[in-house]
C-alpha cells in the first residue's frame, strides 16, 4: 500500500516531462478513449429515520475491491462523457458492546454489477494535467454476498448467510461526485492516458427486501436491528484508469510510397550511369 503514491508520482512525473518534448501550446484534440480502471471502495450503509441502528459505530476503513471497463466520449472541448461498467461491493461492518455486556460483530459484504453515466468537466491546462469535476448517475444490479454475526455470552452466536432476495433487494441506484486527474503521456506515435480519482456514491434506493419488510425472514441483527426506515449504501471510491486514445494514424502511406519511387529512380540512375 505505501508503494502505490509513489507509483503514482512517478507515473505523473514521467507524464510532465514526456508532455513538455512533446506538445506545443495549441490546445489538445480530442478523441474517443477506451480503457480499464481499478481501485477500493470505502463502503457503509447510512440508515434513515432508524436511531438505533444509525448511532452504530461503523469501520471507517473497511476496503473493498472495485474495477471495470470505461469509454471518453468527448462532446466539447472541456465535456467528456464516461459510461462505465464496474464490478464494486457494497456493505457495512461495525462492532459494538450490548446493553447485556456482550460483544456484537456485524458484516456485510454484497458485490455488485453498475452501469455508470459520470459526466466530466475538463480543465484543459496541460495535456499533462487536466484537473476534472465529474457527476452522474449510476444502477445496478446484485450478484452475491454474505452477511456475517458473532457475538459472544451471554448470548453467544455465529453465523454466516448468503445474501439474497430475502435479505437484500436485487436493484441498486445512486448517483456520484467527485474530483480527478487525467494526464495525457506520450511515447512515440502511441498515446496512452492516465487517470487518478476519487469519488462519492450515494445509493438512493431502500436496500430491505420486500421479504424483510413484510416479516417473512427474521433480520439477522441483535436487538438494535428494527426493520423500520430505510438503509442506503454509499462509500468514497478511489481508482486509477488507464485508457488508449482511438487516434487516426498520423503517417501517409502514398507519401512515403513517393518518396520511396523518387529514392528508387535515384538509386538506379547512380547504379547504371544515366
């Protein structure tokens, strides 16, 4: 974990020297990029109109893994739009002492499948360095899961569950902020892009199945677990992207074609005298 700012200034480094070699002042064009991108997930969940369950101490750094596939879709010189598709994994863990005196752990870890739309305001200062604002919107879908309890005496218990339709709704939606840096490296004729973010994801859709909230399947919680409110996922994500520009070749193959014709007639002409 210490080696990766490293990793990353050096990357960005690299990508100031390479860009001063190789751009002139004009600004940069623009093209359509496709890449992949990858990093963690800060998840919680936030419980509305529920006291007790939103006074639990949740884990601050619980990490969890998220990565996908993204394409820039510049619609100006500044507006980029950015679908994505990303496997991310949402929950919750928090540990806490009980009015009764025992210890409570509680887990849940549920992976998802998103669809993402992130719209991204550009400052195009350097190809080097383009500080972006982005916003969007995002849905998706539940794949699997666990969710997890021990405690200990007087009432001791452990037990781990699959999550499913009866303890977590099947549809996920949400919208994102954040902030970001994308540089522009060079090397040669090929182009590469570099992109550093960190963003906010708030779940606007209640996560309680229906089983749950119609008291088909008891709530595995303690005590404290009420099945009133709502519980929203969100978390602070933080990915790097590495993307390829889909310029045109920048070479002309009929010009190079005469060129090589006029070195041939030279050539032969030098060989044979005339």
């Amino acid at each position: 974990m210490r080696k990766i700012p490293l990793i990353l200034l050096v990357l960005f480094g690299l990508s100031f020297t390479m860009q001063a070699q190789g751009y002139s002042s004009r600004a940069e064009k623009q093209y359509v990029s496709i890449g992949i991108k990858g990093g963690l997930n800060f998840p919680r969940m936030l419980y509305m109109q529920n006291s007790a369950l939103s006074s639990l101490p949740q884990e601050p750094w619980k990490l969890t893994p998220m990565g996908g596939l993204f394409v820039e879709i510049p619609v100006g010189s500044a507006l980029i739009i950015a679908p994505e598709v990303v496997y991310v994994q949402r929950g919750l863990e928090t540990t806490y002492e009980h009015v009764s005196g025992m210890t409570v752990h509680y887990s849940m870890n549920v992976s998802y499948a998103d669809f993402r739309l992130p719209f991204e305001l550009r400052f195009n200062i350097v190809p080097a360095f383009q500080p972006y604002l982005v916003v969007g919107g995002e849905a998706g879908m539940r794949l699997f899961g666990q969710i997890h309890l021990d405690r200990t005496a007087p009432a001791e218990f452990n037990q781990t569950i699959d999550v499913g339709d009866a303890n977590m709704s099947l549809i996920h939606a949400g919208v994102l902020a954040g902030v970001g840096i994308r540089s522009r490296v060079n090397f040669g004729d090929f182009g590469m892009v570099f992109k550093l973010s960190a963003t906010y994801h708030q779940g606007v859709l209640d996560t309680y199945s229906q089983r749950e909230k119609e008291g088909d399947v008891p709530a595995l919680n303690v005590n404290a677990y009420q099945m009133t409110g709502s519980r929203l996922p969100r978390g602070l994500e933080v990915c790097l992207g590495i993307a390829i520009p889909l310029e045109p070749r920048q070479d002309d193959a009929c010009a190079s074609f005469g060129n090589d014709r006029r070195w041939f007639k030279h050539s032969r002409r030098s060989s044979f005298g005339f």
